[in-house]
C-alpha cells in the first residue's frame, strides 16, 4: 500500500502537468490577409509567458499594436523594453533568433504585416499625393524604402480632397466607421477619389503604402 505523502506527490504532479498542458501558448496566430506583397496576421501575447524565435525572421516587418502594453525583446545578451499604446506604428527589420515576452499583466495584440520582398523600384509619381494635397488628414507616420506608413484621421462630417493612390496599401481601422469595424484589415490599389467620413465619430484608420 502506498503511503500517504507519496500519493500526495503524485496527485501535484498530476495538477502541474495538467496545468501545464492547459496553459495558453505563449502566442497565437491569427491569419488575416495574404497577398503577392505580403502577409498580415495578429499575434496575441500572453502576459509572463516568453514566446522564443529561434529562427528569427527572414523578412522586414511592420508592426501595428493593438492594444496598450509592455514587451522586452531579447537577442544574444541584448535585451530592449518596447513600451506601446494602441495604434502605434514600429519598423522590425530582418533578424536572427530571438525571444519576445509580453510583461503587461493582460495579452496583448500586434498586427504584423511581414513584407514578401524587395520594394519593386523606383516609384511613380503624383501631383495629387494625399499628403500634399490634403495634409489636413493625411500624414506620413514613417518612411523607408520598403514602405510608407500614413495616419489618417477624419473629423465629424469631414470632407477630403480629391486624392490619388498609386501603391497598394494594408488599411487598419481603429475605430468603427461608417463601412467598417474597429480593428478590421483590408487590402486596397491604386485609386482616385475624395474621401468623407459620414459619421458624427472621429474616423481613425492607418495605411501602410507597400513599394
């Protein structure tokens, strides 16, 4: 007959092992978009539950953050502390292995648009760039070879100017609209048109322009 303290241990080692195929796994992915230029997922982090990379990543990345928080990011010895509110914009390039850790108290979301290639070249050209002609609502959050990221914000009842799109864009709302849903993704190419926001909200969406 087993002693007491012995099955005692058995039945802890039970509950952790159980524990622990229950647990959430360090990060979740969640297909939203694939295109011939890229790819775009969300990553939910779970809080205190380091999600390893150990072969990197071969591709340069834009990074949207849907939710507020705090990560650390470690490579070799090196570890970076990204702090982040929702909507803010960062630029990953390629790396090596390395292991990401969401250290807020709660998951947190990051829409990742992983870039297929190398830009195509060099770029047309338009007199009727959003960003020139209506900077009132338009504006360049960042700028690289591979890509260009615009914030968009519409008042109330706003009106744009007449504008031209010439590179296809990934477009993130971040609240609802009046034809979409915050955190909703689409795709869109090349177009003219004027925009207007037909809701009595703040219309806020962020365009990231694919060279």
């Amino acid at each position: 007959m087993r002693s007491v303290p012995c099955v005692v241990a058995a039945a802890l080692l039970f509950a952790v092992t159980l524990r622990a195929q229950n647990a959430p796994a360090p990060a979740t992915i969640t297909p939203k978009l694939d295109t011939p230029q890229a790819r775009v997922f969300v990553a939910t982090l779970q809080p205190r539950t380091p999600a390893i990379s150990r072969n990197g990543h071969a591709t340069h990345r834009v990074i949207i953050y849907l939710d507020d928080g705090v990560m650390t990011r470690t490579e070799g010895s090196n570890t970076t502390t990204i702090r982040f509110k929702r909507g803010d914009v960062r630029w990953v390039p390629a790396s090596g292995g390395y292991t990401a850790e969401n250290v807020s108290d709660r998951p947190v979301r990051l829409l990742e648009i992983d870039l297929k290639g190398p830009p195509s070249g060099p770029l047309p050209v338009t007199r009727l760039d959003p960003v020139t002609v209506d900077a009132a609502h338009y504006k360049v959050d960042f700028e690289n070879e591979h890509v260009r990221v615009l914030r968009v914000t519409f008042g109330p009842h706003e009106k744009g100017q007449r504008h031209e799109h010439i590179l296809n864009r990934v477009v993130l709302y971040l609240n609802d609209q009046t034809n979409a849903k915050a955190d909703d993704v689409r795709v869109s190419g090349a177009a003219t048109h004027a925009e207007e926001n037909t809701s009595a909200q703040p219309a806020y969406r962020i365009a990231v322009e694919l060279k």
